[in-house]
C-alpha cells in the first residue's frame, strides 16, 4: 500500500475529555495490495480501531 495516516489526540482542558482520530487513505502499490482487493480495506479500518481503543 501507499499513502498517509495521520492519529491525532486531544485533550479538551475544561473537561478533560480525550478524543482520538484517525483519518487514512491509500493506494494498492504492489500486486500483493492489488490481489486484495476490498479486504485490504477492511484490513485497515480493523487496524485504525485497535489503534483507537489503544488510546
């Protein structure tokens, strides 16, 4: 795959409420990314979520 993610988190300080974002987007590069098709997809968003509960 090619491309960027970006996580950003924030604190809001007159609550202390944390919020967490993750925004992504990519390309398939090789013929491996390629053959995967939609499940490269899935595969990353299921990724950015473990991220997200991580946080």
């Amino acid at each position: 795959m090619s491309g960027e993610e970006r996580f950003a988190v924030r604190c809001d300080p007159m609550t202390s409420v944390v919020f967490a974002e993750v925004l992504s987007f990519s390309r398939p590069a090789t013929w491996a990314s390629k053959a995967a098709g939609p499940l490269g997809a899935v595969t990353q968003r299921f990724i950015a979520q473990r991220y997200l509960r991580a946080v």
